[in-house]
C-alpha cells in the first residue's frame, strides 16, 4: 500500500504512481478543498507545500512518512512551526493534536494524511484487478504484527502505519465480486454521512443534544411507515443496532401488549407465552427469545414449503396445539425474505391467522424490505402471491423490522423498527430518568426518543439513509433493486441449465438470492446416495477456501435442512456486472475441477 501523503495524487494506478511530475495535481485538489471546506482545504495547502506544490512520490511501501517532504526542518520546537516545514509524524504524538495548543496545523495534516488512506481503499474497492481479500490465517496475523496495547504512547507515525495495515487485511466489501454478505457496497454518499455523524459524535437520545438529528429520523420513520402502508405514516418507530435487536423490541413490545404487568414484575408474573416463526426464519427470533426469559423452547419454527415459505395450515395447527395445552401465542413472525432462500411467506394468510387468534404480527423484512419499490412489476409477473403485497407487508401487521443496510446499500449499522400503535413503544420500556428526560424543558418532549430505546447511548444511524434518500429519490433505490434482481436472474439462467451445476430448488429466484450446488467432474456420474451428499458436502467449503486464499472473490455456502453445503449467491452491490457473474462462474469451476 503507498504511503501517506501519496495517496490522493496516485489514483490511476494500482501501484500508486499517478502522475508524480504534475503540479497541477495538487493546485487542482486546493481548488477542490477550497470549494468543499470554505478554504479550510487551502489553508492546509499553502501551509504544507507553499504554492499548491505537490509533494514528492514516496514510491515502495515502506513506513508512513511526513506530508510534503522537501526539506529537513531545522527547527527544534515540538511541534514545528516553520510555515514550509515538514510535519515529521514521528516526533508527533496525539497529545500534539487538537485541543492542543497550536494543534490546529498537525491536525489537518494528520487529517489528511488519514483521509488519503481512506480515499486509496475506496478506489482500489472498486477496481477489479485488486483482490477482495489478502487472506493470512489467524496465527499468521498475530505473529507477523504486534497488536498488544502498551502503557506508553506510539507516536502518529507509527499510528498511521496501523491504518494502513488494517485496511490491508480488511474485506473489500466494496468490491464488485465480493458476493459473501448481503450487506455489501460502498456508497460513497452514505460513506460521507458516516463521516459526519462521527465528527458530530452526539446521542441520539434528547433532541436538547441531537436537534437535527432528532427530526431526521422522526421524517425518515414516517416515510418508512408510509411505504409499509400504514395510513399517513401513524405509529411508532426507532432506530436499532440491527435487525436482531429489532426482532428482539418485536417480541418485547408484544409481550407487553398483551401483559403489562411484565415490565414491573417480570416472567413469574405471566403465563407460558409462545412465538412462532418458520424453520426458514432467522436465528434472532429464537435468541431473542432467550434474552428476553421467554426461552428459546416457547419459539415454535413452523414448517415451510419446498420454496421455503412457511405453510399457513401447519402455522393454525401449532396455535391450537400451543392453546390445548394451556399456553398462550403471543407472537407470530413472518418473513418477507428468508436469510438463504429469500422466500416471502404469505403475509395476507398469516395476518388473517393473527387476526382470528389475536396474536401480534410481526413482519421480518431484514433483508428484502427495499423489494416494495417493484411491486407493480412483482405482482404482474404473479411471481408469488404475497410478493403482491411486498408494497405494503406491514398494513396489516403490528410490527415490521427493515434494514436499509442490506438491500438499500446503505453503510452498516442502519436497521428500524417500526410499530403500529403510537405510544406503545414509550410506555414498554421508558423509565423516567429525570437526568436526562426533564419534564420542564422548554420545547417539545415528544422529540425526546431516548427514554422508548433499549439504549441509553444510541448512535446516529438515520443520517446515512436520509442523506442517500434525498442524493438517489426513491426512483434511485427503484433502479439500485431492479439491476440486483436483474443480476440474479441472469445467474439463474447461466447456470439452470448448465454442466456441474444443480439448483436448490425449482424455479426463478424469488429474491436476489441464488442456491446452488457444483457439481465436480468426479462426481457427476455418481448415483443420488449417501455417499455422494457426503462428498458433495465437502465441494463449497473447499472452493470457499481457495477463493480466499487466492482472493479473488467471495460466495457463502451453508447447508438447510436434509440438503447438504450449498453455494448461497446472494446480489446486492450495485457495481457487480454480468462480467462479474461471468468470473464467479468460471473461477467456482476453475478452483473445484479437480475435487
């Protein structure tokens, strides 16, 4: 990796050359930052290079070094503060940065220097020929490099020198051929807000702390509540650590719907409750479950179809069942786009289960929420039936969990949940802290969201997704699902029928995800038997491992049920092409032909 101070005039090349004779590099970069930072970005300029000078290519990959090295510093002071001078990282420390007396100078150099690092990664991201990953086994890691915190203090050269190796060994989950997690992207918009929010550092808690903030996310959760369908956006929402914890409020609001008494006095004051979710479901309803006291045993997984939809009739049978017995349901989660096979159940016949039993609904839309900006194309294709009603899963449901940090692309940590019923969610969980929620401020206290949070301390998530809402509109979130949807249909119809290859399940995608198996030459005349599930077993985890190894891209794999280990290709960068499925292709059978 090239060292500071050269990164942002080596972009064009993946060696970090550049162009190191062009001056008018760095004079057009100050005219940039003059624009950008209100002349902050000059200021720096003319500091570190006198007249917009660049500095010097440092070439290698050696240690970081100072910014604009031209000449050596005859001046003794710490730090320097000679005009032209070098800012000499290595007799710098943090305690030499702001608020430190005559700290502004080093901290926009050291600034820079750090965002040249970023920028660096954030291109080389999004090129091709650079690896998803530079794989080195644990042990490799901890021995090659001193990770130990020392009572002493390292000084910012050295402190540079540890951001750029842990970018080094960091994921590229930019890169468009890293395919591991939905979660992947980078959004340059959101990466900015992400930035921001953490110069901001604030708490989401009070509006007296976080004004702007604060109205954000009351403006975004309403929208989000009028897209699921609820009328005029009503009800309640907030903004959680992810969409497990988000499934976790589900179940703690619906207990105490239907026993208050629970807050104060606990499960001993409670009859058994029950929940149930579909076998297909994720794992956060059974932990959260378990985090809650209700215990992972009162979640009942209901049986899904060969698709992977949970099966209305079974969902009524477990409920009689659970009631003959003299346990209550309190909760039904349905899932509007498994974890594996991004099956959507069917909403409409589990909300009339609900409705008939008086059980809350819960929608877990983690992962395909964002699918409700296709659904005039969805239900004309009559690709399912409870797809029809993705526009809104939630007009009937009590609550709904959506994370814009999957298939809206929006940088991780971004999940909300949203409630039906205003108020329930205050009166959950609030606990009246006076320090914090004083009943005599002078504006309004309904904007103080804090005291209806888990959390005390609870990070500015809504930012990102509000600032990449007003750069994209709705209709760029439309056009970033479309082109997913579309990448993943064309996987399906390379490979459907194709040599090696067999599908999980019959038919096209209902989501972006794609279950496969590979199928190596020694294999493909062996009879259906145990034999051959066991050594099919051990085909995805192998080729897995040498995709690591090699870098060059990056599939998950699982097994589910009675089906042995399964390549899960699951589409939500928007900077993947068909040349990209194109490669995932050609490098799965050029790293498992011989197995």
């Amino acid at each position: 990796m090239a060292s500071p101070g050269s990164g942002f005039w080596s972009f064009g090349s993946e060696d970090g050359s550049g162009d190191p004779e062009n001056p008018g590099t760095a004079r057009a970069w100050c005219q940039v930052a003059q624009k950008f930072t209100g002349g902050i970005g000059n200021k720096l300029c003319a500091l570190l290079y006198g007249d917009a000078e660049k500095p010097a290519e440092s070439g290698g990959s050696g240690p970081p070094r100072a910014v604009a090295r031209k000449a050596a510093c005859a001046c003794s002071q710490k730090p320097c503060s000679c005009p032209k001078a070098d800012v000499n990282y290595a007799f710098l420390h943090a305690t030499d940065l702001l608020p430190a007396c005559d700290g502004e100078r080093p901290t926009l150099a050291f600034l820079q220097e750090v965002m040249d690092i970023l920028l660096q990664y954030v291109v080389k991201s999004f090129d091709r020929s650079t690896k998803v990953i530079d794989f080195h086994y644990p042990n490799e890691l901890l021995q090659e490099y001193n990770w130990e915190l020392a009572d002493q203090p390292q000084n910012l050269e050295e402190i540079l020198m540890h951001c750029q190796t842990t970018l080094k060994y960091a994921i590229k989950t930019g890169h468009p051929r890293y395919f591991n997690q939905l979660s992947t992207g980078l959004d340059m918009v959101g990466l900015a807000a992400d930035w921001l929010t953490s110069t901001a550092n604030t708490n989401m808690f009070t509006y007296e702390i976080a004004p702007v903030f604060v109205l954000l996310e009351y403006v975004t959760l309403k929208k989000m509540r009028e897209i699921i369908g609820w009328p005029g956006g009503s009800g309640d929402g907030i903004f959680s650590p992810g969409g497990a914890i988000s499934n976790m409020y589900a179940m703690m609001i619906a207990r105490f719907k239907m026993f208050p008494e629970v807050k104060e006095k606990g499960m001993a004051a409670v009859p058994r409750l029950i929940a149930f979710t579909s076998e297909h479901s994720h794992f956060s309803l059974k932990k959260g479950a378990a985090a809650l006291g209700i215990g992972t045993d009162s979640v009942i997984l209901i049986k899904c179809d060969e698709r992977g939809k949970m099966i209305p009739s079974d969902l009524e049978r477990r409920i009689l069942e659970a009631k003959q017995k003299g346990f209550v349901p309190f909760l039904v989660s349905a899932t509007a786009g498994t974890t594996v096979y991004g099956a959507f159940d069917p909403l409409l016949a589990v909300a009339d289960i609900c409705k008939k039993y008086k059980i809350w609904m819960h929608v877990d839309s983690s992962v395909c929420m964002t699918a409700s900006v296709r659904a005039k194309e969805i239900a004309a294709d009559k690709l399912d039936d409870s797809l029809a009603q993705i526009r809104s899963p939630g007009h009937r449901a009590n609550s709904v969990t959506w994370n814009p940090h999957k298939m809206m692309g929006v940088p991780l940590q971004c999940s909300a949940l949203l409630v039906r019923e205003e108020g329930l969610m205050q009166n959950c969980n609030q606990m009246h802290a006076s320090y914090l929620f004083q009943q005599d401020k002078h504006y309004d206290l309904s904007y103080d969201t804090g005291d209806k949070a888990l959390q005390c301390g609870r990070h500015v998530d809504v930012f990102k997704l509000w600032l990449m809402w007003r750069a994209k509109g709705t209709t760029g979130f439309e056009v970033h699902v479309d082109k997913c949807l579309e990448l993943a249909e064309y996987l399906y119809n390379i490979i459907k029928n194709r040599e090696g290859y067999e599908m999980v399940f019959d038919g096209k995608p209902q989501h972006t995800n794609v279950c496969f198996w590979y199928v190596p030459p020694s294999l493909r005349t062996l009879e259906d038997n145990e034999e051959r599930m066991s050594r099919l077993s051990k085909v995805a985890p192998v080729i897995k491992a040498r995709m690591m190894e090699y870098g060059t891209t990056m599939v998950s794999y699982q097994p589910l049920g009675d089906k042995v280990n399964f390549f899960r290709m699951v589409i939500s960068n928007p900077a993947a092409t068909h040349q990209d499925i194109d490669f995932l292709i050609e490098e799965i059978e050029r790293l498992g032909q011989d197995l």
